[in-house]
C-alpha cells in the first residue's frame, strides 16, 4: 500500500517518541513517498523452491528475512530505480520488518492499521485483514524521494505471477524467474477485497474492527490461557512428525496457531461470510516454518 511518511511519523511515531524513530523525508516532506510490502499466503510455494534450489538460502541464519526477501526487494527495488527513476537524488531508504536497530525499527502492524490495510487488534497484536483476515506478514517499507499526494496515497499495490503480467509493475519487462522473487499476490485481490471490506473501511483513515467488543474478550481470554500455562510459541523443542513421517507443529506453537485460526473465525461470524478467510490460511509447511523454524519442511538434508 501507498502511504505518506509524514501520517507514520505523526501518529504511530508520535505516541512511542521513546521506540521509535521517525521515517525519513525528502524533498516532498511529510509527502514523502512510503510503500508498505507484505505477503499472503503466496509467498511460501515461491521461497519454498528456492530454498530447495538455492545454497546460499539453505546456509542463511535466517532464509526467509535475509536469504530471500532481502536479497530480492533490495535488488528488484534498485534495479527499476535506476532503469525509471534516473532524477532520483537520494537512494532509497528500505527497511525490513524483521530489523531490530532502534533508529531502523518499524512498527508495521501499527502503520498498516492507520493507512487502512489491516486492523491493529488490540487483544492478539496481530493484523487482521478485511479479505485475508490474519493470514499476512509485513515485509519491508521502502521510502523514496517522490511525492505521494493525498489522491494517489493509500492505494494497493498487487502484482501476478503470471508470464504475461510482469509488466503490471511500473512498465519493467522483469523476467518469470526475477519477477518471482519479489513479495507478490493474486492480481484480482483488490477487485476482491473491495467486494468484501465493510462500507466503513476507508484507504488513509485507521482500520475499523473487523470483529466487536465480545470477541476481542474471547480472545484475550484465550490468549491469557495459553499464557498461564507457559505456553511461548515454538521455543521448545521441535521436531515431531505425523504418522507419515511429515513435520508437524509443535504443542506450543499450535496453541498459538489455533488463536489465530479463532481470529480469522470471528472475522467471519462477524461479517457473516462463513469459512471465509480460512481459505488464506497458511499450508501446514508454512506453519510448522513460520512457529517452529523447522527446517525439516523443505525435504533438504
């Protein structure tokens, strides 16, 4: 999604002064340019076969965070700035979710919420999207030295995955394989995502809730079981395998797998739309990776 560093820094900046720092502004000031990345579920098939093919990737300490999507973004974003962008005067400044520096750290989930992608809920911390419920992750924010006005701000940005569509993105002629790399969704996900959000849900305002006050209860009741029970999500030890042999989650991490299955449930009851973010929900390989770091899902000795 599009968005203007200056609505980052004035809200989500603002009330933690002592956490985080501010986004940087050019030359249009508050109107900087920010584009926030993230991913659905249709990350994992692509990461899934480079990890297989990819040494390096298989070798990282990290492979999503700094094997591929680092790599990726860094070079793909690069690339078509210097191929489309030649006035740019200041580099790019991309910022990944998974950085921890102070002056570098980004609260995603909060600016997701004050753009209108997902809603910041207060009970799981997790975001919760109008059509893929709490089945996304953040991946970068890139800002550039461009203007983003009020009428081209808060716009989705989706980008296929077929051979003929590479060109959907800025013009560039990328090739299948390169294309690939990059954090990518279905192209009818906005036509479909503007079917399912509610009327209230406006691009540049904060995310209504997608669920009432009786089911952020639930699920805070939910959450201070698995807490009680000292339940961290997937530091134990993992490993264990279903009776054909196949990772599956560990008993930790599928407590907290379970609350955000709740979550995407309560989204449905809610907007009376029955199984429907479900159908976003990570693959099991996905989850087992994602909780546990379980590096067995790959098939890769």
């Amino acid at each position: 999604i599009l968005s203007q560093v200056g609505l980052y820094n004035k809200t989500v900046v603002a009330g933690n002064p002592n956490r985080l720092s501010p986004l940087p502004k050019y030359s249009a000031g508050n109107d900087t340019l920010a584009l926030l990345l993230g991913n659905s579920k249709a990350i994992w098939p692509k990461f899934h076969r480079a990890y297989t093919k990819n040494k390096a990737i298989q070798n990282c300490p990290s492979p999503l965070d700094l094997g591929y999507v680092k790599p990726a973004l860094t070079k793909i974003f690069h690339r078509l700035l210097s191929m489309k962008l030649p006035s740019q005067d200041v580099q790019p400044d991309l910022r990944f979710a998974h950085e921890t520096n102070p002056e570098r750290l980004v609260a995603f989930a909060q600016l997701a919420h004050e753009t209108g992608l997902a809603q910041f809920c207060p009970s799981t911390k997790l975001s919760v999207h109008p059509l893929l419920g709490p089945w996304l992750s953040y991946r970068a924010i890139v800002i550039l030295d461009l203007e983003c006005s009020q009428e081209e701000c808060n716009q989705v940005a989706t980008f296929r995955t077929l051979d003929d569509s590479a060109s959907f993105l800025w013009g560039w002629n990328l090739s299948e394989e390169t294309f690939e790399t990059a954090v990518i969704s279905a192209s009818s996900f906005a036509d479909e995502m503007e079917l399912q959000k509610d009327s209230a849900w406006q691009w540049g305002k904060p995310a209504p809730l997608l669920y009432g006050p009786k089911a952020i209860s639930r699920l805070k009741s939910k959450i201070d079981g698995v807490v009680a029970v000292g339940i961290s999500g997937g530091t134990e030890a993992t490993g264990s395998r279903d009776s054909d042999g196949k990772p599956v989650l560990s008993r930790n991490s599928k407590e907290w797998v379970d609350i955000r299955r709740d979550v995407a449930t309560e989204v449905d009851v809610f907007h009376q739309l029955p199984s429907h973010t479900s159908r976003w929900e990570y693959c099991t390989e996905h989850l087992v990776y994602h909780y546990d770091r379980n590096r067995d899902v790959f098939g890769v000795g």
